[in-house]
C-alpha cells in the first residue's frame, strides 16, 4: 500500500469524526509522512487501527458527555457526592459524641508510647503542614527531626506534598519544633502544649488547646466561633495565631 | 498468555504516563510538533509509535489540555502542527506529576512491607 492508498483509506475509517477534524488529523499525518522515508503503513499502523485509536477518544468522550449532560444522571453524581460527605460527617460526629479515648493532655499516657509497634515515624526537618479534615487528631511536640504517628485508619506522609492529609480517620501525632501550619476543616484537633509558634485554621471544626502550664499569647481572628477559655499572655515566647470560621476554639477538658 | 495480561496492563498504565510525558515535554518548549516530541519521548527511553501518539495529541487537544497551530517552516515544506500547554494542561501538570511522585513512594514503601 503506497501512501496515497492509505491516506485514502485513512480517511474513509475516520467518518466518524467531524469533517474539519478529519481534515486536520489527515493534513497532519500527510505533513509528518513528508519528513520520514518510512512509509505510513510502517510508522502509524494499518489505516483501520490509526482510525480506531482516533474515534476511541471521541468515543470516550461521547459516553463521558452523555452522563454529564443527562439531567438523571447529575443527579446520581450529586447524591453521590453528598452521601460520601453525610458518612464523613456522621463518623467524626460520632467520634466526638464518644468522648476521648484518654486525657490527651497527659503527656505521659501509656498510649503515647512512640516505640510500639502502632506507631509509624519518619525523618522530618523542615516546616510542617497538615489538614485535618473529617477526622481527628491529637498533637504533641519533641525534641526530634522526626514525626511520628499512630492512626486508626490511613495515613501516609510524602514528603513530596507540601500539605499532609489526615482525612476519615483519627490519629496521635508528635511533631517536631519546626514552623507548623495545622488546619482543621470539618473535623477535631487537639494540640498539646505546643513548643514552636503555630498557624492554626479551624473551618466548621474544633480545636482544644492543653497548655499544660505553658504561656501563649494568642492572636485570634474568628468569624461566627465560639473562642473560650484561653488566656493569652503578651510576654510568652510561642505565638499561636488562630483563624476560626464557624468553629470552636477552647481550652482542652478531658471528656 | 503471561504476555498478554502484561501488555494489556502496560497498555493501560502507558495511557496515563504518556499524558504525563506530553504536558511535561511541553511544559519546557514554547511549542512542539508530532515528530519532534516523538523523537524527545524515545531520547528519555519512552518508547511510542506515532499510530499511538498521534491520536493522543489529538484526544488532548480536544480535552483542552493542548492548544495547537499550524506553521509552516521558514525553509518551506508542508506546514506542520504545533501544540503548546493549554490552560487545562498547565493547572493539570503540577497535580499530575504531585501523584506520579505520591505513587512512586507508594511502591517504595509497599516493597518495604
């Protein structure tokens, strides 16, 4: 088959696309044809299977189209959508209802073992940023470049993210002195008696702060949250800057 | 049959990668055309045959992900397609190469366990 009989048959395999497309895809091949002295056959495949790799696309995107644009449809994906955030919800609702599973502000609990075998650790010596987000986590700090943790559910840290997620599960985490952004969205944090300066973002969550006889100075921006119990001391040498929207920020009480 | 069960996963896994392989070839170039991101793609060890890559530009023009031109060389000849990174392209390959990595370390740690 010379070049002219594929380009022939190419373009009778491609009646499935829309002229102007057909064109441009046949312009195409026959330009690049001009730059190789293999022929068509050899470089792109029989007429019928170039065609087919052609139409699998618009094939693709024709079925992906006919679900989004059906009304029926959209209405799946949006309950879908919806169920998947009422079972999140419904966990970390439960999660708090339940009460903590120890004082968390006792730093010498029997839990807080990093040398068991539930715990995780990795090296870590640079700043920190963790979401939490319907879910819950308890936050220690050490002396150590590393972090560990402990989780009922998945967790993984990359250190390639620049946010870590911790999301439908519930975890203890030591972290290490380092600059440490934690945001809270739909879920619980509480923090112990923190040891580096903190950004903290609580979005429709709530974060419990032990202090543990530490001093803080708190700098508070809160939109519709409910801030109590907390005692800022201008003097203190960690600065726990907190933005609160539709939260609560409070002194931790074992519960 | 081994083969085959390995060709027909290899062909899936390369769909997605080649993607990853086209945005980034492009992140780095105002723009390129079939040939030239071929001959790019088989100097990094990937391996494709035009009747595959080519469909591919295609598919990812029509996704937004590329944007393309015609242009024809100043030392004449056939005009020749270009694509560049559409806007759907650009704000896809950061979170694209973000999961390659995430997945990478995946492996490494499932191969530790």
């Amino acid at each position: 088959m010379n070049n002219d009989q594929y380009i022939s048959k190419l373009k009778k395999a491609l009646a499935g696309l829309d002229r102007a497309e057909r064109d441009e895809v046949i312009m195409e091949i026959q330009s690049d044809a001009a730059e190789s002295d293999k022929d068509l056959f050899e470089r792109f495949g029989s007429p019928s299977e170039l065609a087919e790799n052609y139409l699998e696309g618009e094939a693709l995107r024709a079925t992906v189209q006919d679900k989004v644009t059906s009304t029926g449809k959209k209405i799946f994906l949006w309950m879908g959508v919806g169920l998947t955030a009422l079972i999140g919800a419904t966990i970390f609702s439960f999660w708090q209802l339940s009460g903590d599973d120890f004082d968390y502000s006792n730093e010498l609990a029997e839990e807080l073992n990093v040398d068991d075998s539930d715990w995780s650790s990795m090296e870590w010596d640079s700043p920190v940023n963790i979401e939490v987000s319907q879910g819950a986590a308890v936050f220690y700090w050490h002396k150590e470049a590393r972090i560990h943790w402990n989780c009922r559910g998945s967790f993984y840290l990359r250190k390639t993210q620049k946010q870590q997620k911790i999301r439908h599960t519930q975890c203890l985490v030591f972290l290490p002195m380092q600059d440490t952004t934690l945001a809270v969205k739909q879920g619980s944090i509480v923090i112990v008696r923190p040891q580096t300066s903190l950004n903290l973002s609580v979005e429709q969550g709530s974060l419990r702060i032990a202090e543990n006889g530490e001093q803080y100075r708190y700098k508070l921006s809160e939109e519709s949250s409910h801030i109590g119990g907390l005692n800022s001391q201008e003097n203190a040498n960690i600065t726990l800057s907190i933005r609160a929207i539709e939260g609560s920020v409070e002194a931790y009480e074992y519960r | 049959m081994e083969t085959t069960n390995y060709q027909k996963w290899s062909s899936q896994l390369r769909k997605g990668y080649l993607e990853l392989c086209v945005l980034t070839i492009l992140s780095n170039k105002d723009s390129s055309y079939g040939l030239e991101i071929l001959q790019l793609l088989e100097q990094s060890g990937v391996s494709v045959n035009e009747g595959t890559l080519y469909p591919l530009l295609n598919r990812m023009f029509k996704n937004g992900w590329l944007e393309s031109h015609w242009k024809t060389p100043t030392e004449g000849g056939h005009p020749r397609r270009f694509y560049q990174l559409g806007g759907e392209g650009e704000s896809m390959l950061p979170l694209m190469l973000e999961t390659y990595a995430d997945n990478q370390e995946s492996i490494a740690l499932l191969k530790e366990l």
